[in-house]
C-alpha cells in the first residue's frame, strides 16, 4: 500500500501507510487517520490511538463516526511505545486539526 506523509505542528513528518478499512489495522498497535480526499489533499477527519488489542471495537466505531463527515481513507502506523504514541498523536492533532477532535473538546468544555 502506498506510504503518505503528514507533518504535525512541529513540522516533523510522519510516515502512515495507506491500508483498506477492511483490514486488520484495528487489532494493531499504533495511529489510525481517517481522512477524505479533496482537490487540495487529504483532511484529517479523525486520528486515533490503537492500543493492539483485537477485541476492542473502538477503532471500528470511530471510523464508522468519521464516514459520516466524508472519510473513505484509513492511513496506518504502527508504534508500541505508548508515550510516543502520545506525543505523536498530539503533535499530529495541532498541526492537522481533525473535523472530530474529541480530545480538543474535552479540553475546551
């Protein structure tokens, strides 16, 4: 599958594989995007964090919440240091600013 760079707020580029949403990327660990594609490239709808446990269906759910704002796209990284994990996700957050930001919510309520 293809690879595809996204840059966070620190402008470090992170690398993310493009995978099929009917794949096992949910039962992985890592960083999951959901994006849609426009005529200026791809928007970040969702990003969230994959703790590796097959059973859990959080991801799937996510997903399912992100293609009712336009995500076709599932881009993958695997990453088991959770606190990297953390951090990248963070970064990632600020510089992309996903439609469905949860954790921007919570902060802003």
């Amino acid at each position: 599958m293809p690879v595809v760079n996204f840059c966070g707020q620190s402008g470090r580029s992170v690398s993310f594989e493009r995978v099929s949403p009917d794949s096992d990327w949910a039962a992985r660990e890592g960083i999951a995007m959901f994006a849609s594609h426009t005529g200026f490239g791809w928007r970040i709808i969702r990003i969230v964090e994959l703790d590796g446990r097959p059973d859990n269906i959080q991801p799937i759910w996510a997903y399912r919440d992100a293609q009712r704002y336009g995500a076709r796209a599932v881009f993958f990284m695997e990453h088991t240091r959770i606190l990297d994990r953390k951090t990248t996700i963070a970064d990632l957050r600020e510089g992309l600013d996903p439609v469905c930001d949860t954790q921007r919510a919570s902060r802003a309520a």
